[in-house]
C-alpha cells in the first residue's frame, strides 16, 4: 500500500500539472503579499494621494502687442493680472439640481468678487435701469444677434422667423431664468439674478465645453485671490488664472482712436477665422479703433500646453508646452502731447461759450426778429441738466444713505408725482378737456403718456386709420386725451395683450380701465417721467437752484472748499446763479456733464506734406479702460442715456453742411472752368434773384444785416468777406450752358467734380470708422456756398484742406507710422499714399485762393496780435433756427511755407469766431508762440472776438 502511495506521488510530482500548480501557489502568494501591501500597510497613503487624472490641451494667450505715438510714447499695453474662472466640470444628477448647485456657487463667488472691491465681467446685453427696469443696452443688429444667441439661432433670419423680434428685456430674463435655461431661483433680487445670468450666459457662449474655463472677473485684488483658493475645495470649477488684462494711457483723449477689446463675437470670429485659424470663441479681440483695424498684428500667436489635470480641473502635471509670441507693436502718427493739449483748449473753449450765455433767467423767449445767433441759456435749464443728463443721481435721494437735502427733494418730488399722476387719471377719467385747452405743463405730460404708448407698442402705430376723423381732431388738439384714447380701444388701435386685461371677452369700458391703470402704474416707475417732474419743479421753484447745488455737495460731485459749509461756498460766490456759473468757469462742472449747446467739437490737425494726422480730438469722450477685455454693461448704458453722446467721435462720424468753408472748391471750379478768373470783379447786390424758379431769392450774409454790401470784389476778396452773392453768381454762371440757358445739374455736376478732386466725394482713409461724406445734388446757386446737402465730417475737411494747403497733392490720411516687432525691430515703415493729383489746377487758381484764405485770417479779430502768418476760412452751418449754429473753421500755418493744416468743428457753436479762436490757440501751441500756461489754464476761454460773417 505503501509503495502504491509512493508511486501516486511520484507520477503527480513528475506531472505537469504539479508544475504549474506550484507556480500558480507562487503567484497567488505573491498577490497575497501585495494586495496586503497596499490595503493594510500602505493603504492610507494611496488614498490620500489618488486622483482621477484627465489630460487636456490648454491655450496660452499671447501677449497683445502695444501702442505709441509718434514719439513713443505710450498710449496702450498689456498688463499681468489675476483672473477667476469657472469651469462646467461638475456631476450633477439632474438638470435642476445642477442649476441649484452652479447658481448657488456663482451667487457665493460673487459675494466673494464684490466683498473686496473687485466686479463682475458685466458684458451682457442687458441692465436694471433708475427705475429697476430691465433694459437693452445695444439696438438695431446688434440687438438681433443678441437675441438670436440667447435663442440659440446662428442666423437672425431663423431667429426672426421662429420667435417674437420684438421680446422684451424683461422677457428675455424670464426665459433665460426658467427651468430649462438657467433655473434661477426666485430667491435672488433682480439684481442678483441679472449677475447669476450673466456669468451663466458667458458659459453658455462656451458652449459648456469640459475643462473650458470662463472668465468671471478679471485684474482682482490680492484678498479677492486669497479668499477663492481658500474656498476652491467647495467652490467647483473655480479657479485663478495668470492673464493680462489691456491697459490704456490717458484713456480719456485717446478712446476714439484707440478703440478697446472685448470678447469676440460669432460673427467677429467667422470674418477673423477667414484670416487666422486660431482664433476661438473664447478670445478677446479689438472691436473698434485702432485695436479693431490692427488685430492681426496686435494679436500675436498663442501658445499651448498638454497637461494633466485632477478631478477638480486643477493642473497637476505639465506634459509639453508651445510657448507663446507676443503681437507687434504699432506706432501712430498722433503727437500724444499735442493731442492731449488740442482737447483741453477746445474743452476750455466750449466752456467759454456756455458761460457767455447762461442768463438769469427761467426762460428764454425768441424776438420777433431774432437768430440762432441771439440764443440764450436760462439758469433754470443748467439747474435741471444736472438732473436730466444723471450728473445727479436722483436714485440716490431715497437710498438708506441719503442726505438731508436729499431726502427733502425726494419728499417735494413724491407729492408733485402723485399730484400729476392724479390729475392724468382725472383727464382720463372725468371730464373731457381738450388738448388745446390744457396748461403748457399738463400738455407735456399727455404728450408724453401718448407717446409712451406708442413706443411701448400698446398704441399701434400701423393699425391707427390717419384719415379718421377722431385721429384728425386728436392732432388738431380739439378733443381730449380721454376721447382719443377711448376712440382708439373702440377701434382696436389698443393691443390688450400689453395691458394685461382680466378677460378676453372684455368690453371697451373695461379695456378701457385697464389701460388706466396700466398707465397710472407705468408712471409710477419712469425715468424719462421723473425728468419731466423735476423739470417742472424748478420751473415753478419748489425745487430751488440752492437746492441743485447742495445735491452736487452731498453727491461728492463737488468738493467744498477748506473751512466752509456748501451753504457758505454757495452764498460767498452770490448765490446758486453766480455759484454755478462759477464752477463751469472753472470746468469743475464741464461742457460735457451739461450736454447743453454747445457740448462738442473736434480738431483734426495733419501734416500738409504726408496726410499723417497729428491730433484727432473729439469730445466729449470716454474711459476705454472700461471696456478693455469686457464692455463693462452698465457704463455702456450710461454712455448711451448721456445727452452729450460721449460714444460719439465727432472728428470723424458728425456729418455737418461745411458752410463757407466750401467756398475754395466753387473758386477752384470758376477758376478752372474760365467763368471768372482771378481778376473779375463782380458786383454784390445783395439779393440774388437771376433763377426764377428760386421759391427764395437768397441774400448775402451782409445785405440781411442792415442792407449792406460787400461791392465790387474779386475772387480773392470774396473769400475774406465771405461774400455769399459773389459765389451764387459763380455757382450761376458754372450752371449756364453754351446757349445761355440755366441748368441746376450743369452747376452741380461741375461742383461735384472738384468736390470730388479734392477728395470729398469719399472717406479720408483715416483707419477709424468714418461715416460717408455726401456731395451736395440740390440747388447749385446754394451749393456754391456750402449749402444744398452738402454734409462732411471734420477728417473729411481736413483731406480737403490739406490739398489746398499744399497746392495740390490729395493724401489719404493715415493714423499709421510703423509697425515694430516686440524687440523695437520695424517690421513696416507705412508710407503716405495719394488719393489724387491736382496737376491740372493753373498756379494763378492756387495763389488766388492762398491769396483770399490769409486775407480771411488777417481780418479775423481772433488773430489780431498775432504776429504769425496763417491762411484759413470761417464757415457758419445752420441746422435749424431753434439751434445755434455749427462752427468751422479750417486753416494751415505757416502761409508761406505749410507745415500743418488744422480744421475745427464746433456742433452748436453759434459763431465760425469761436472755431476760429481754437485754432488760433492750437496754432500758437503747435509753434511755441506763447507759454503753455497761457494756452491751457484749466479754466473756461470766453469768446474774445465778433459773430463772423459767413
């Protein structure tokens, strides 16, 4: 039995099978040993360490390239700053609870943001106004590609076919809050919601890409930093990012050439793309200016890194990495200095005409006889430009915060609304009192009830029978608000979705009540209607000009000085009149806060030589550091409700007729085309009255100021005096053909081709966005002195003038010097290019028109004393007879030997004398010919010479 055993044994020892089972023994106790290694020796220490690793590509921003002067000084630049992003890298297990949990992280970061003085990236296209109203900051196409992002269509034509184009602001927010959008809590205030979906659209335009980081605020402050990497572990997918954020130099002179970046839109990225693959939905671009025209370069090239990344998005290893370039660096042909100098003289100036008209009166009344040129600004209308232009904040007077004064204003301004309010539901509900019949005061407010309901789209415009006797008696003022707007629910004019009617199957009488209420309640919370309240409250002195100036005392816009109460300061500068003014003098309250007229201009000053444009102001203007990387939403709605429309680059986008100053092109084309020549003498009668289908003999500047005349003069003559009849006569005889006979389109197809030589007929070439120039095509007798339709911006002028200037050579303007790469190596050197040639233009045509433009300057008070040789030309546009009129003035200097030409522009200006004097202290700037203290003080220039005749 034994040996049986043993022969077992020995044949499973010799078997394979024995073999392979010792291995697998050996191996299990292996296995044994480590899986005892790692769970019980080891274990927690594995578990402290493990995380879930994914790899990702990350983009690295290249370093936007600078901008400098002409003398490389700098104007824009990159800087390093600190981001916090927020990525989409949270598991949810519905879409309700990821709205909670996202809108609840989003609400904390915010808290965090704003505790420490630092804000929101604020870019959506929509913002609570005074009155807590949603509204849209952007119109037109940009508000439809708004719309059709937020509805998630590529192309507005889809958008517009699928949903209602005319969804209001309100609605858009109510869309976006529900439950299948962002699900925002009604928990929130409207202000915080606003914020909450803000950030979650930014994400939405992300796309909600995995690890795609969202920049929620951008350059935040060091405690900002601190808090959020404390808080990470329970704030998901938020983060700190190194990036730059763009900085701009003396942003305030130079934001219109400049322009500023902002995020790229869909359409943005689909032209750039065309250009450059790398860009993504994620890049910020330039958007206008210079930054827009130059993206290309400034831009530079993005690097990349593969890297590591654990469960929370936080990198934990960097795999490879694609260093970035830095965008090359542009230099202008601006003179930083100059510029700077240019805007502050006609800041000074404006100022200067604001203070010769404000009056000591509630109300200007026209004479009989009067012009634009008589104009007077009552201090009552100063007093409640403050308000209606927001320089006071009148939100702020029932804040928890307020002052005394404003607390008292607040409590007059509660019973004057409830008091209006009250006696618009009387017009409506009780006796029916015509229109004609109503105080000047009540007809504002029924004016403005209508036409709130018509803006509103509640009073439908398009259904509204014209013809209807009711409509014509409502225009004729012969019946009353009641009668019209009862007649228009009748009519169906009234849509009832607006007014929120409790039945569709109400009768006229209760459409009719609801639509009473829903004005009462619309009253109760608008802004444009509490201007109209305040208005009236300093017509009929209940809210005093003490008053305004102790708000602008509480509201920090003015400061008192060492030692004296606001009351003080007010009484020892003679009362609120004296003291106002006072402060306008002194620009502590500027032309641009009053947004009366004037409260704009713009000088545009080029080298005669080149085209290169050596200063391009415009004001009022704007902080662009606002809008780098982000447009900062509510500035921009600021910007919008300003009455002085900052946004606005009046040098190269404010079209105005060019008056007189047109008066060298009909001398060039009467020169050239032999209907008079340098010699002529023509005899001013005053009355033109050779076309007899004129409706309107038109006169000569003088004759209508006391029947005098300007004589007999010649071509060069007739530009010193500006003589209107001397160039109706040239603009008849270029519109006489062969046989005799008058042709309106033989004088102006003649005007319009030297309009066009000289460059008129298309934009400047200046890089910036410039609205089209437009010849004139009516009445060539008006034409030839700068009336018709003839309509040009500043830069447009300055082409023009420039080619006189130099005798004849039509630069393109640039703003363009050259191009550098970072290290200072010129990549292009931008050459000036020629527009046209004027070879053909005889040299007595040129010294006649040199001869007539310094005879102009030689007999303008604003250059007496000055002895300096300058050539130039007034020009006075008139708008309407209830505006002043614009003023001009173009020139070049030195006469005899053109280094620079300078056009002013002044919108409103009264006087082409008060254009005249900017450029005469921009001309004695430019050539040192006194000191700068004597130039820019700081305090307003009064008109120092006469109305000028043009």
């Amino acid at each position: 039995m034994f040996k049986n055993i043993k022969e077992v044994i020995a044949s499973i020892v010799k078997s394979r099978l024995f073999i392979l089972a010792i291995i697998f023994c050996f191996m299990f106790a292996i296995l044994i040993q480590r899986i005892f290694q790692l769970q019980i020796v080891n274990g927690d220490t594995y578990l402290e360490n493990f995380t879930l690793t994914i790899k990702k590509e990350k983009t690295i921003p290249s370093t936007r390239g600078r901008i400098f002067d002409r003398n490389g000084e700098l104007l824009a630049y990159s800087e390093l700053a600190y981001a916090v992003t927020i990525e989409d890298n949270g598991s949810y297990p519905s879409r309700k609870v990821k709205n909670e949990q996202l809108n609840e992280i989003i609400y904390r970061l915010i808290q965090i943001i704003e505790s420490h003085g630092d804000s929101i990236i604020n870019d959506f296209n929509i913002v609570l106004d005074g009155s807590g109203s949603f509204t849209y900051t952007v119109e037109d196409t940009q508000l439809k590609r708004f719309l059709a992002d937020v509805y998630g269509y590529r192309k507005i034509e889809d958008f517009e076919k699928k949903e209602n184009p005319n969804v209001t602001a309100k609605e858009v927010i109510e869309y976006l809050m529900n439950e299948k959008n962002y699900g925002v809590s009604d928990k929130y205030s409207a202000e915080e919601a606003l914020k909450i979906i803000t950030i979650r659209y930014a994400m939405a335009a992300n796309s909600y890409q995995k690890y795609l980081a969202t920049t929620i605020a951008s350059d935040v402050s060091d405690e900002t930093v601190a808090v959020v990497m404390e808080n990470q572990d329970t704030l998901t997918g938020v983060n700190i990012e190194e990036g730059s954020v763009r900085k701009y130099v003396d942003s305030e002179y130079f934001a219109h050439i400049i322009g500023y970046t902002g995020k790229i839109s869909q359409d943005e990225l689909d032209a750039l793309k065309e250009e450059n693959e790398d860009y993504r939905l994620t890049d910020v671009v330039g958007k206008s200016g210079i930054e827009k025209y130059m993206e290309q370069q400034l831009q530079g090239k993005k690097g990349s890194e593969q890297v590591y990344v654990d469960n929370l998005g936080k990198v934990i290893k960097v795999d490879s990495r694609t260093e970035q370039s830095a965008g090359d660096d542009v230099y202008l042909t601006i003179n930083k200095k100059l510029h700077i100098a240019v805007y502050k003289i006609l800041e000074q100036k404006l100022a200067g005409i604001l203070v010769s008209r404000i009056q000591n009166i509630k109300e200007y009344v026209p004479k009989a006889n009067g012009t634009a040129s008589d104009i007077q600004i009552p201090i009552d209308d100063v007093y409640f430009a403050l308000i209606d232009n927001n320089v006071i904040d009148t939100n702020h007077f029932f804040a928890e915060d307020s002052n005394e004064t404003e607390a008292l204003v607040y409590s007059k301004y509660e019973n004057k609304k409830a008091s209006v309010i009250a006696n618009i539901a009387a017009q409506l509900n009780g006796d029916s009192i015509a229109y004609q019949n109503l105080s000047d005061e009540m007809k504002d407010y029924v004016s403005f009830v209508v036409n709130y309901l018509t803006n509103n789209q509640v009073l439908l415009k398009d259904s509204i029978n014209t013809d209807d006797d009711t409509y014509k008696a409502w225009k004729n003022e012969s019946i009353s608000l009641k009668d019209y707007l009862s007649y228009a629910v009748a009519q169906n004019w009234i849509d009832i979705t607006k007014i929120k009617v409790e039945s569709q199957y109400a009768d006229s009488t209760e459409i009719f009540q609801s639509l009473i209420t829903y004005i009462e309640s619309s009253l109760e919370s608008n802004v444009d209607f509490d201007k109209k309240l305040y208005k009236y409250m300093i017509k009929e002195n209940s809210l005093s000009g003490q008053e305004i100036c102790m708000l602008l005392f509480e509201q920090g816009i003015l400061k008192t000085e060492e030692g004296k109460t606001p009351s003080e300061e007010i009484s020892s500068a003679g009362g609120a009149y004296r003291f106002l003014v006072g402060k306008i003098k002194n620009l502590e309250i500027t032309p641009a806060q009053l947004a009366l007229w004037p409260n704009s201009g713009s000088c545009v000053i080029t080298d005669v030589n080149t085209g290169e444009v050596l200063a391009a102001v415009t004001y009022p203007s704007y902080d662009n550091n606002k809008f780098a990387n982000s447009i900062d939403a509510d500035y921009y709605n600021k910007l919008l409700n300003d009455k002085s429309y900052p946004l606005l680059n009046r040098a190269t986008q404010q079209k105005t007729a060019p008056g007189s100053t047109f008066k060298m092109v009909a001398a060039t084309a009467g020169l050239e085309e032999g209907v008079i020549d340098p010699n002529s003498i023509i005899d001013d009668l005053g009355v033109f009255d050779k076309v007899e289908e004129q409706p309107k003999a038109p006169k000569c500047w003088r004759y209508q100021s006391g029947h005098l005349t300007h004589g007999k003069i010649n071509v060069s003559e007739a530009l010193r005096d500006s003589c209107n009849y001397f160039f109706y006569e040239v603009g008849y005889r270029l519109s006489t053909t062969p046989s005799g006979q008058y042709s309106n389109q033989l004088g102006l197809d003649k005007l319009k081709q030297y309009a066009t030589m000289f460059g008129l007929s298309e934009t400047s070439g200046i890089e910036i966005t410039e609205s089209s120039p437009q010849i004139t095509n009516e009445d060539s007798i008006r034409s030839s002195i700068g009336q018709g339709t003839n309509n040009f911006t500043n830069v447009q002028l300055s082409k023009y003038i420039t080619t006189v200037a130099n005798g004849g050579t039509c630069y393109n303007l640039t703003l363009l010097n050259k191009l550098t790469d970072s290290s200072g190596n010129v990549i292009e050197d931008y050459q000036p290019t020629v527009y046209n040639t004027l070879d053909d233009i005889q040299s007595s045509t040129w010294t006649a028109i040199h001869q007539g433009m310094r005879l102009v300057v030689e007999e303008l008070k604003a250059f007496k004393g000055i002895d300096f040789p300058v050539a130039g030309k007034t020009g006075t546009a008139q708008e309407v007879t209830t505006k002043p009129n614009h003023a001009l003035f173009v020139s070049y200097a030195p006469y005899d030997n053109p280094e620079v030409a300078i056009t002013v522009q002044i919108a409103n200006g009264y006087t082409s004398g008060n254009a005249a004097e900017v450029g005469r202290d921009v001309v004695k700037y430019y050539f040192n010919l006194a000191d700068e203290s004597e130039i820019i003080t700081g305090t307003a220039t009064p008109p120092d010479s006469e109305v000028a005749g043009d």
